[in-house]
C-alpha cells in the first residue's frame, strides 16, 4: 500500500485525501496506531491536517458524536455541525491561528453536540506540527469533561470544578469586572426524585438549565455546582442587567413552562446573590456567602430571592461558634450549665407551692447568654435532647430534696418538641421517677403551645401515657400561638399557663381583659387550672387577680434563682413569699 501522504482513498463511498506527517506509514497503519492508543485512553485521539482541512479521529468519537465517518474532508462544515454553535466563531478563530502558524498549539474548552444533540463539555488538546509537502497538523486528542467532574452532561453546563477555576483566575487579574454571583436551587428537588423519579428529575435539572440559558446574555456564565445548585456570573463583558431582573425573569419563564405543560410538573426556584466588592476575596469565601444567601432565601418561604448580607452573616458565624461551645459544653459533663428555679404561688393565699425549671448556659467565651438564643440553637442541633434530660434529672433531684419543706411541692420541667419528636421521652421520664425516686405528680411537663400546631397519633398516645402514670403536663405560653381550645382536649393539660405578653395587654385594655377572663373560666370547665405569667408588680396582681387564676409566676414573686439560693430564700424560711 502507498504512503498516506501520498494516497487517495475511497472511505465510506467518498473520495477524500488525507496526507499523513508520518511519512511512510500508510492511512491503515495510522488508524492501527490510533486505535491501539485508544484503548489506553478514555479520550477521543484525531489528527487534523489544517492545510488540506482533512480529519481523521478514533471510531470511538464516530459512535459518541456526529461524524459520519473516522476520515472527514471539508472538516470546516462538518464541525460547524458538532461544534455548539455559540462556541464555533471562538473555536474557528484559534484553528485559524494554528494553520497560519500564528500559534503552534489548539487548547480550548467548548461545547460539542452529540448524536442525540444534546451538550457536551469537551477540553481539545492538540499540537501543530509539519507534515509532508509544507502542510501544517494538529495532532492531540478530545476529552470530555463530564468525565472529570468539568462539565455535567445533563444539563451541558460547566460543573463546579470549572467555576472554581474561572473565578480564581477572574479574582487574581480582574476583580473588578464581577458585577455579582447568582446561587439557584431548586425548591424541594428532592421530593420530585423521590416521587418522581431520577429521570423526571434530570428533565427538571435540563429545563432550569435551558431556562437560564435563554435569560442570560451569553456573555454571563453558568455553572452547575452540586445536586439541583447552579451559579450565575455576570463578569461584566455583556449588558448590565440587575440580578433582581435575571431572577424575575427565570421565575416568570418556569411558570410559563409549566402552564404549557398544564402543570403537570411545577417546582420553584430560590436564589442568594453576592454583589459587592469582589477585590481581595477567595473563591472559598464567594461559596460560603452564596450559600449562606440562598439558605437564608430557603429558610425564609422559599421562591425568593435574597442578597447577602454582612451583618446576617456575621449573627449566622456567632451562631456557628456557639453551637460548637454547647457541644464542647455538653461533652464535658454539661460544664456551664445551670438549671435555676422560679417560684410558682397558690392565688389563695400566695403560698409556696412549686417552681418552674429554667436553664441557663455561662460560657468561657460567650459569657451569660440569652436563653432565647442558645436554646434555639440546641434544637436546631438535636443537643436539646441530652440537655433536656439533664434539666429533668436535676429537677427530679432538687424537687424531691425540697418536698421535705413542703410536702406537696412540684417542679416544672419544660420539653422541647425535639425531644419530644426525636426522643423516646416516655422511656426518659420514667427511667428518672425510678432513678430519682421521686412520686410521678411531683412532676409536671410543660409543653409550649406554639409548638405543638400538629399533634400525630405517636404524640398523642405519648400524652396519654404520661397521663396514665399520673404525671401531669401543662400548656405553656398560652396565648402566643394558636390559641385553639383544641390543644386542651388533646393534651389534656392539668395546667394552663397564660403568658405575660397576653397578660400585657389585658392590663392596657378592657377588651383583652375580658378576654382573658373567658378564656379562664372556659379553662376551669374543662377541669383545668390556670397560672398567670408574668406578674411583675403589685398594681398587675391586684388587676389580674379579678380573673381568678388558680397560681401566680412572675417577678413579683421572685426571679428565676440557682439552686442553693432559691432554697435559702423560698424553702428555709416559712415557705411563704
């Protein structure tokens, strides 16, 4: 057989010459080499004669891609067919370059069109060198960047790998050209793989790809980063369009999609947008602050878009390090904490008869904190739950110390409705009576109304057996939440506890007032006993006290207290305030 360099071939039917740099070998013993290498590698080797625009590549890149055969001439037309055609001016630009010897080397990242048409990220590596008779060949190979985590083949979007790379190079040279970085997640993706399927949601993943495709300038890049999680950035080559605007739109255009599919499928999008200086800042850094605006974006309804802001941030960082401090706290032997005790009166006569269990947290670092902010932060955790038995077996020993000053004494203990949906709190309660060896009605649970809208049948017949073991649970908070009679009949709470703020505004007007007497006497029918929270001078008592509560809690009374000193003041005295 002839040298290639010199042969002209019948190849699928077409007449096509192909000259070879490898003088000598024939065009069978090239494609031989071709395909031996190939099966070395996961990509795609060709040889591209820029003089005599001829192609020849592995049969392996003829099944994946649109050629219709190994050997192509008039190669400028056929890959305007396989090139995506935003990519092809970029791609003809730089073959250009390498066949007038301007540059000795093809090195790109673009877009290919598979034979379902469908986007393929590829990187095209290739180096020029002289063949026979003065022509110029680029020699290297094709490889698809799915492949590395590069780019996503679902949605023909570059992948998180891509980004991080682009923007490292964009912050170093060009900072100042990033106008702002737009993070979207799709709202409850996860519930639409898990009802629909993985496929339905790749289509979804496909469609809000397409979506931004069409609402952006092509000048704005889009990455896919994990799961249902995309990034916009607009490094300012194109239009100035206000990110508020882009979002809006890509709103507008999936609700367009799914009226014409007759809402057979309907999801929202949520986003956090960065937009502010961008000089001096890490790639790290624009992750966290993205992701910290599309949470905040999420945790507040979802289908919104939220801007970072520096100042929730910094509160969500304190956040953070205080969690930490709990968990070191709580696997020291609950260093720092403190359960302190707030008297609880009978309104008959002002007399002792209980207090309530409230925690407190003294901190290294943080100092006293607010219960209202490290409580919350030890529900969000799950560290409520080893908490939560630590307040109960400290109130369980306390109470049955102090019931030898007062025979009847109870202690409030309230529960979280983490522990209560995360717990097996009725295995808790029961091991402490028995450690403790506390009577169970010397107990009393206190469960925050707002917190229990929902009530399953496990919560239900939790409550039931609480009951049935003679320990009592009281309705805390009454007022500020759902205030739903409801709650009574399913808790059947021995106490309802009617909170300061409702109480506030029972002293300022009549008609709260009123309120607050109905809701009272409607309580006792259901044989139910109220206590009013929240008493903090002796005008309010005087007032409320028309209401006729059955107890009393405020500061009026006393302050919650530690310990040792609730005792010296309440207990060794006459048990009496």
């Amino acid at each position: 057989m002839k040298p290639a360099s010199r042969l002209v071939l019948d190849c699928a039917g077409t007449k096509m010459k192909y000259l070879s740099a490898l003088q000598g070998m024939t065009l069978e013993q090239i494609r031989s080499v071709i395909e031996i290498m190939q099966q070395s590698s996961d990509a795609y080797l060709f040889i591209l004669d820029l003089t005599a625009d001829t192609y020849m590549l592995s049969e392996k890149a003829t099944k994946r891609f649109p050629f219709h055969s190994i050997v192509i001439e008039n190669c400028t037309e056929t890959l305007k067919s396989v090139v995506y055609t935003s990519d092809y001016e970029m791609v003809a630009a730089d073959l250009e370059k390498c066949r007038s010897g301007e540059k000795d080397s093809h090195e790109l990242e673009y877009r290919w069109l598979d034979r379902m048409n469908r986007v393929v990220w590829i990187s095209c590596k290739g180096t020029v060198v002289s063949g026979a008779e003065g022509h110029r060949l680029l020699i290297g190979a094709v490889s698809e960047l799915g492949t590395k985590a590069k780019a996503d083949n679902i949605t023909g979007l570059r992948r998180e790998a891509r980004f991080r790379l682009n923007m490292e190079s964009t912050l170093r040279d060009h900072p100042e050209s990033v106008r702002y970085l737009m993070r979207i997640g799709i709202d409850n993706f996860k519930e639409i793989n898990e009802k629909e399927g993985v496929e339905a949601g790749d289509e979804v993943l496909r469609e809000l790809a397409d979506c931004m495709i069409k609402t952006v300038d092509e000048s704005v890049d889009i990455y896919r980063l994990v799961a249902d999680e995309f990034m916009i950035v607009d490094t300012g080559k194109g239009r100035k369009r206000e990110p508020r605007a882009v979002y809006r739109q890509i709103q507008e255009t999936i609700a367009a999609m799914a009226r014409n599919k007759e809402y057979s499928r309907f999801y929202t999008v949520s986003a956090g947008v960065l937009e502010e200086d961008f000089a001096g800042r890490t790639v790290e850094e624009l992750m966290r602050f993205t992701e910290f605006a599309l949470n905040e974006a999420k945790r507040n309804g979802r289908n919104q878009m939220i801007m970072f802001d520096r100042a929730a941030y910094e509160v969500y960082l304190e956040r953070l390090d205080i969690r930490k401090s709990l968990r070191q706290d709580v696997s020291h032997d609950f260093r720092g904490f403190e359960v302190y005790y707030q008297p609880i009166v009978s309104a008959e006569d002002y007399r002792l008869i209980g207090a309530e269990a409230l925690l407190r947290w003294k901190n290294e670092k943080f100092g006293s904190v607010s219960p209202a902010l490290f409580i919350p932060i030890l529900e969000e955790s799950g560290l409520i739950i080893p908490v939560g038995q630590y307040v109960l077996w400290e109130a369980a020993k306390i109470c049955k110390k102090w019931k030898q000053y007062i025979p009847e004494f109870h202690v409030n203990v309230n529960l979280s409705y983490v522990q209560l949906y995360k717990s097996d709190m009725m295995r808790d309660v029961e091991r402490c009576i028995q450690e403790v060896g506390i009577d169970p009605e010397s107990l009393v649970l206190e469960l925050t109304e707002s917190g229990y809208i929902e009530t399953n049948d496990r919560i239900k017949e939790l409550f039931k057996d609480l009951k049935s073991r003679n320990i009592d649970l009281a309705l805390d908070d009454f007022g500020t939440g759902y205030s739903n009679m409801r709650y009574l009949k399913e808790i059947d709470a021995k106490t309802v506890k009617i909170d300061r703020t409702f109480v506030v505004q029972a002293l300022r007007n009549e008609y709260d007032f009123n309120i607050i007497s109905h809701i009272i006497d409607m309580v006792h029918s259901l044989g139910s006993a109220v206590c009013m929270e929240g008493i903090e001078e002796k005008e309010e008592l005087s007032k409320m006290m028309a209401t006729k509560p059955d107890m009393i809690q405020g500061y009026y009374f006393g302050k919650p207290t530690p310990a040792g000193q609730f005792e010296k003041d309440y207990l060794q005295a006459t048990g009496s305030l």
